[in-house]
C-alpha cells in the first residue's frame, strides 16, 4: 500500500499567513509578517514582545 500526498495535505501543512491573532503574553504590540519572498519579518514596541513574537 503506498500513501499518497494530495492537495488537500499540501494546503493544509501551508502556514496560516493571513489572519490576525491576539495573544495574552504581548505586553504593547508586536506585527509579524512576510515579505514577498516568504520570509518573516517581527516588529515589536518593546523587547520582551519582540522576543514573544
């Protein structure tokens, strides 16, 4: 039997790149977001939140 990887599999192990979330730990703000290449980006208001990010 051999498994086969669909596109509903590649879809789903994608990261989630669109939506916004809130997390309790973020002091002030911290954005993360990605470039046109795919690369993260994170820009905080303090260090701490920078580091949480």
């Amino acid at each position: 039997m051999t498994n086969q990887i669909t596109e509903a599999d590649l879809r789903a192990a994608l990261p989630d790149v669109e939506s916004e979330q809130r997390l309790d730990g973020v002091f002030t703000g911290a954005t993360i977001y990605r470039d046109k290449w795919g690369i993260p980006h994170i820009t905080a208001d303090n260090e701490p939140d920078l580091f949480f990010g």
